[in-house]
C-alpha cells in the first residue's frame, strides 16, 4: 500500500517512517509537516492512505481533511494524534476518516490500522474506542466547553498570554494555541473582545 505521512515532529516522523519501512507492507510515497506540503503531495501522487496529525504548523488537521476529502474523496485517512478529547474525535470522525489512533498507542496498533483501513474496513484504537462509548453517557459532553478549554477561557480573560497560560496549565504553548483556536470556533467568535462578550453572556466566566 502506498502512504503519505504528515506531522512536523521530525523525531516522530523519522520513528514513522523507520517502522513502517521495516514493516515490509508500506510504501512511503511522501512526507511532510503541514497542511501545505500535504496537499501538494496530494495533488503530485494520490496514495491509499493519508496519516495526519492533528496539530500541525499552518492550519489544523481537521482542516487538512476537510480539504483533502473535498478534493479527493476516495481517500482514505487516519488520525494519529495526541489528543483525545472525545468532542475533538467525535468532532474529526464526522468528517469521514477512516481510522483514529493515538500517539502512544503501540506501533502494532498502527500497523494493524494500516492493515484494516487499507482492507476497506474501519479502525479506532481500544482507547479511542472506550472515549467514545463513555462520551455516550458523560452529561457534560452536551456543554459547550470542555473544563480545560473553560480554564484557558479564563485565563484569556485575564488577558494572560499563551506563554503564560502554558506555564499555569503545565501544558505545551502549542496545546494552548490548539485549545485557544478550539475555543474560537467553538463559540463562533473571531476576536478577542467578542470571545469575552460572548463568554460573560453564557455565563462560562
């Protein structure tokens, strides 16, 4: 089978491309490290299957798949990610990949993946699997924001920059930045001003 690869982690990347060569069952026909580079990819050699992270340097990975099944929509495409915040993979499966898998699940995990996907069948990870089932019964998936965005909300009320919430939150300032954009279009704002009109006007401050 033929796979293109995509995250901005060259250590990852590198750790991708060493396991699946090794593998003997993949092609690596590309990689790359944004959304930019994998649609030129794309449109150069159309592979079986597409692997993309979530976060990635220019825009997201959901708006790589987004633009990638608009193009070609036969492709098939699986998420490995970091995050596993149901309404982010509830959020990414509506728009039709075909497998969602973790950073730290096994590479026998993504191997049989590959496998499944490329099979024509569907494949989530047993992690991404048990999030999903107990989304189904968690009431406060139903609100608009999850507790850590709602924690970022408040430090950005407090005009705290992405520096200094990562510092607070023991997070990366990338993670910030995802759950900052996440906030955004979650609340349908576009400023700062109007997230924080918005945020006072449904109570979530």
């Amino acid at each position: 089978m033929n796979v293109t690869l995509i995250d901005d982690h060259p250590i990852l990347m590198n750790g991708l491309v060493s396991i699946l060569k090794s593998s003997g069952m993949v092609n690596i026909n590309g990689t790359g490290g944004s959304v930019k580079e994998a649609l030129e990819l794309l449109e150069k050699q159309l592979p079986d299957i597409l692997v993309c992270d979530y976060n990635l340097p220019d825009e997201s990975g959901l708006s790589l798949i987004q633009r990638a099944k608009r193009l070609y929509p036969s492709l098939k495409i699986i998420v490995l990610s970091m995050h596993s915040e149901p309404y982010l993979v509830k959020e990414i499966l509506k728009e039709g990949v075909q497998g969602y898998i973790l950073k730290k699940d096994t590479q026998e995990e993504l191997l049989t993946a590959l496998d499944v996907v490329y099979a024509g069948r569907m494949y989530f990870s047993n992690e991404i699997n048990t999030i999903l089932m107990n989304a189904l019964n968690e009431p406060s998936e139903n609100k608009l924001l999850t507790p850590r965005e709602l924690e970022i909300l408040q430090l950005i009320a407090e005009e705290c920059t992405n520096k200094e919430i990562s510092g607070k939150l023991f997070i990366s300032e990338r993670t910030v930045e995802t759950h900052r954009k996440n906030i955004f279009r979650k609340t349908k704002t576009n400023s700062l001003v109007g997230l924080i009109k918005f945020a006072y006007a449904n109570n979530l401050i």
